[in-house]
C-alpha cells in the first residue's frame, strides 16, 4: 500500500476514508472502524478506494 506521504510527494491526490462496520453473524456487537486509502486517477477522472486487507472473498483491494 502506497503511503500518502509519497503519493503527495509526487503530486496524486489522496486521503484516507472510515468505515463504521458491523460482524455480519453479529449485529448488536459494538462496531468497528476500518481506514481505506483512497487516491485520485486523473486520466480516468476517478477517485479509487485501496484496502490494505487484501482480496477474500467478495473483498477486493480496490473499487471503481
């Protein structure tokens, strides 16, 4: 995963985002927070969601 620092220092946009998540078997457990890396494609005019956790199943480490 790319740091911000070096995609900032070469002049890609970037930030972080939160996600407040639940367990799916667990509804009523407490939550819990999950940071995604998220950087700009100027030729597709596209911001893109990184997450470090890595492909599983139905969990890519990007969105489009």
């Amino acid at each position: 995963m790319p740091s911000r620092a070096f995609l900032r220092a070469n002049q890609i946009s970037s930030a972080i985002s939160y996600q407040l998540l639940t367990r799916a078997d667990d509804v009523n457990e407490s939550y819990m927070i999950h940071a995604l890396n998220i950087l700009y494609i100027k030729y597709s005019n596209k911001w893109v969601w990184l997450d470090a956790r890595g492909n599983k199943e139905n969990i890519n480490d990007y969105s489009f």
